[in-house]
C-alpha cells in the first residue's frame, strides 16, 4: 500500500487562449488553495497566454495544438473555459484538434461558463470569475482530490 508521499501528485493541466487571463487568473488560486504535490500545467493555444500562466505559478507549460492534443491524454483534470470544447472559439484559436482532444480525454473536465459567441448556457448563473473559481475549486475540485480520484 502507498503512503501519502508515495502517491502520485494529481496532475491538473490549465488551457486558456488569447492573453491566459483566464488561466492566469485560475492558477493563481489554485496555488493558494491547494497543496503543493498538486502538478499544474499550462497549456496556451499560443505562446503569450502560456507564458502569462507559468508566471502566475504554473510547473510547467506548453504551447500550441500539438502540445494541448499530447498532454490532456496524460492529466488528471482539465480546467479551462467553456470554449476549449468549442472548434473555433476564442477568435479561431481552439482548433478542431483541440476540441476533439479536450472531449476525448479520460481525464475529468471542469469547465468555466464564460460566454462565447452565439453560445449561452441556459440556467448558468453570471457571477463573477473570481466566485466561479471559488466554487469550483470547493464543491469540484477539493472533493474529487479527497477521493483520490
């Protein structure tokens, strides 16, 4: 039987676009809440926005639709906007590749309602993006961690 130390650190990888505010914004909470054997990876459909979330605290970080179809294979948890399951969201930047990937994934997704274009999520609350977070992280996020997945 493992220890607590031996486990393996639950690997939650960030995908955002455009400028990683988003994404930023969501690492930088993550760092405060959870412990420190938590692997976050920031994946940005371009170089800016995974440069903006590996300063917000991210391990490690990568760029580009191949690095995004690769790794969302190999994580635990996925957290990111609505739209990185949308081809074509983000002003074009979310690849069908992308969103194919994200869809495909075993892995468990956590997906921000922030509205996209022609797309609105019916009985969804508008609450800011700072209690969003807080919330997922609470009532998604803490308990799938107790579970050990």
């Amino acid at each position: 039987m493992q220890t607590t130390e031996q486990k393996k650190a639950i690997r939650i990888c960030v995908i955002d676009g455009q400028g990683g505010g988003i994404g930023s914004v969501i690492i930088k909470r993550l760092r405060d809440v959870l412990c420190e054997t938590i692997e976050l990876l920031a994946l940005g459909t371009n170089a800016i926005a995974t440069s903006q979330m590996l300063k917000a605290g991210a391990n490690r970080g990568a760029s580009g639709e191949n690095a995004i179809v690769q790794t969302v294979k190999q994580v635990d948890i996925i957290i990111g906007p609505l739209g990185i399951i949308l081809a074509h969201s983000m002003m074009g930047e979310v690849t069908p590749g992308i969103s194919e990937a994200v869809a495909a994934s075993p892995a468990r997704k956590l997906l921000i309602p922030l509205s996209q274009e022609n797309v609105e999520i019916v009985g969804v609350s508008s609450a800011p993006l700072p209690h969003i977070i807080d919330e997922m992280i609470e009532e998604n996020l803490k308990a799938y961690i107790k579970q050990g997945r």
